[in-house]
C-alpha cells in the first residue's frame, strides 16, 4: 500500500475520531491522546489498560475485550472506544502487520462504532 493510501486511513479515524467525539460529548477535540489518567473507561476499564495490550502486541485480544464490554449508550464509554481506534491507527504499519492487524481494520472499527451509536453515515462526508 502507498503511503499516501496509509495517510488517507489515518486522516480518516482521526476525523471520524474527531466527529465522534464532538457529537458525543459537544466538545471540539483537536488532538487525541490516551492520558495517564483518563476519565473514560469501557466496563470499569482504564484505557491505559488497552493501551498496555496495544503496545504488548494484543491489538485483537484488546479490541475483542473493548467491543464485548462496551455500552454504546454511555458516551464516555464509547469516546474511550474512539481514543483506542486512534491509538491503534497511529501505530506503525510494521508494528500493526507483525501482530496481524491494520490501519484498515481500526478505520472498519471506528466505522462500526459510528454506526453503533447511531452515526454510521459520518464516513460519507469525507
């Protein structure tokens, strides 16, 4: 895949990232970061914990656990699922390839996330 394809799938989680959060808790949110000490969490989860599998290589067990837990009606549940999807779409793509995932399958994420919260057509304005 050319570089310009792999810029193309991280423009688009961090704007969907972006609308998401925006829709979901009315802020503007310019940067996303997975803080020390979040105030979101999925099912009584720190995000740092999903960062923590993230990083050690566990990308599918992370998100396997995040999407079976999640409650799609509680926003800061659903705004922790975002600052994961953006997490794992700014890892490399070496990093993503050797633990059998991709910048693809965190933008497919991000899509269905949206679309479980009700914004499944926000893609399409891209």
């Amino acid at each position: 895949m050319w570089n310009d394809e792999k810029d193309y799938i991280m423009r688009m989680i961090k704007e969907i990232s972006r609308v998401v959060f925006w829709l979901m808790i009315g802020k503007q949110y310019v940067q996303v970061e997975l803080e020390e000490q979040s105030k979101y969490q999925v099912a009584g989860k720190d995000p740092q914990e999903y960062k923590r599998m993230v990083d050690h290589g566990e990308i599918n067990e992370a998100e396997n656990l995040l999407l079976d837990n999640i409650n799609y009606s509680n926003k800061e549940e659903v705004v922790a699922a975002v600052l994961f999807y953006e997490y794992v779409g700014a890892q490399t793509d070496d990093f993503l390839t050797s633990h059998n995932y991709s910048k693809e399958e965190a933008l497919d994420g991000m899509k269905q996330l949206a679309k479980e919260v009700g914004y499944d057509g926000i893609w399409d304005e891209f």
